[in-house]
C-alpha cells in the first residue's frame, strides 16, 4: 500500500573519520525521526562492509570489507531504528562496488547527506516470512496531542 506525506529535509555534513551508518541513527534518534530516509549524498569513504546481493536469511553471503579511497556515487535507505542502506562506491580508476551497508563506512573527506522525513508517517520494521528478513512497514503517524490520525 504506498502513502503519500508532506516532507521535511535534513541536511548533514559529515568530515574525516566519522561513521557514516552510526552517525545517521544518532541523528535520527536525537531529532527522533519517525520515517527518515536518505534522498542524496556525496562524499568519499576510507573503508566500508559491504553485503553482497543474493542474499538469504538461511545463507546471508558474502561481506567484504574494503580499506581503500572511494567515492560515494550513491547511497540510499530507510534509517528507522534497524536502518536499511545500500551503497554504491567508485574506485580510482572508476570501477564501481555496491551494497548493503553492514558498517564500517568511514568519511575520508566529507560525506555531504540529505534526510527527508516523511513527517505524516512511521517506520518500522517486522519479520516477513517471505523473505526471512525484517521489512519496512508504512504507518500512518497518529496525532499525539488529539488521538487521531494524521
């Protein structure tokens, strides 16, 4: 079922040596977001772990870690309380990796980030037997102050 919600915007700067995927989920708790998400972001990474794709809940695959200098080209996901990225970075020479973010992923000279909150709406997340994993669940918010909802 898609919903529809107003929007607000985040933005973030990150510098050298930061994490990336720990620093979001404090932002996120501290602004206590209830359905955050990641719109853009540029920056570069020193070192990332990275779950490959194919993965299942019975056989979770490989995870690499990386310790070189690339390039963020993209990087989006939820970011409730288990948050859910992917990322795809670009080597020197422009080859390009991709995953799931499992950590790791340290700024080596910024990480320029925009969060949007969907501020209609809540984020959660619960097991699906489909796919072993837990997945996004779209609430609408209640209205805390009236008991009704948004």
């Amino acid at each position: 079922m898609a919903m529809a919600s107003p929007l607000l915007c985040f933005t973030l700067r990150l510098g050298p040596g930061e994490e990336i995927k720990s620093a979001l989920q404090k932002f996120v708790e501290e602004k206590r977001l209830k359905a955050p998400f990641v719109m853009t972001c540029v920056g570069s990474v020193s070192s990332a772990k990275l779950r490959l794709a194919n993965a299942t809940a019975e056989k979770p695959n490989e995870v690499i870690e990386l310790d070189q200098k690339y390039e963020i080209v993209s990087l989006v996901g939820t970011l409730n309380n288990s948050c859910h990225l992917h990322i795809s970075l670009a080597d020197k020479d422009g080859a390009v990796i991709g995953g799931h973010v499992m950590g790791n992923l340290t700024v080596f000279t910024t990480a320029e980030i925009v969060i949007g909150e969907c501020s209609n709406l809540t984020y959660r997340r619960e097991m699906d037997d489909r796919t072993g994993f837990p997945e996004l669940v779209v609430n609408k918010r209640l209205n805390h102050q009236m008991g009704t909802e948004v």
